[in-house]
C-alpha cells in the first residue's frame, strides 16, 4: 500500500504527524512488515524524536536555526527570502525518509517516540509525504 498523506504546517518547526501515519498503517492490515515515509520536499525533513517533553523539540529547533541561521552573506540562493538557503540546508542535513518497522499491525516506536515533520520554511504551507506500508 502507498497512499499520499497532505500535512499543512502553520511555520517552521517540528509538527508530529504520528496520529496520522498510526491510522494509515492500521488501515493497510499489515501485521508485521515496514513502514517507509518519504517528504517529496527541498525544504522540509522527517524525524523520529522524542514526543513526551516539548523542550526536547524547542531546543532541537533552536540549535538548527543556530547551526544553519537565516541572512548568512554566503547564501546565493535567496529567491523565496531570506530562510529559502536555509531550508535547502537544514533539509540537506536531516532526513528525507524514514523506516519504521511494523509488529502487530502497529509502529514499533519506543514508548517516547514520534513522527515528526520538520518544516524548515517561516511561512510553512502544504507538506506531502508518502507513506508505504508493506511486508
């Protein structure tokens, strides 16, 4: 099964889309197998973090924008503003896809651990990812 999940994100920052996916792969009635996700995005990432302590996710914002910041003089590529270079980047060191196993018709994700989308854009927008679940 490969079926096409829209997320809208209001801004830049990691938004869990674990709910989501969870009901994508119970609806695919595969008992053991993978789930793969890929963000079919230049400026946006997946992540699995952890979803029990928000300060996690703030601090993981913090210290990206801190390595990759916004009006660097380096930057050429700046035709959608100021965080266009650095989207491209912060995308170019997180993930574009994710592999998550399957047990028992379920993500096997640790007791604290979520699916995040990471949007690297300020002003955000319509995400699309894709979401395989097989054996």
């Amino acid at each position: 099964m490969v079926k096409q999940l829209s997320v809208r994100t209001p801004g830049q920052g990691l938004h869990e889309v674990t709910a989501q996916i969870a009901a994508l792969v119970g609806q695919a009635g595969v008992d053991d197998g993978l789930c793969t996700l890929f963000v079919r995005h230049t400026s946006a990432s997946l992540l699995v973090q952890e979803n029990a302590d928000p300060t996690a996710k703030r601090d993981l914002e913090r210290w990206l924008n801190r390595l990759v910041p916004e009006g660097d003089s380096f930057y050429q590529h700046d035709a959608e503003g100021p965080d266009d270079m650095p989207a491209h980047i912060k995308a170019a060191l997180t993930a574009s896809s994710l592999s998550i196993p399957v047990m028992h018709g379920k993500l096997a994700l640790g007791t604290w651990q979520g699916i995040y989308l990471w949007e690297h854009r300020r002003r955000g927008g319509e995400r699309e990812l894709l979401v395989h679940v097989g054996v």
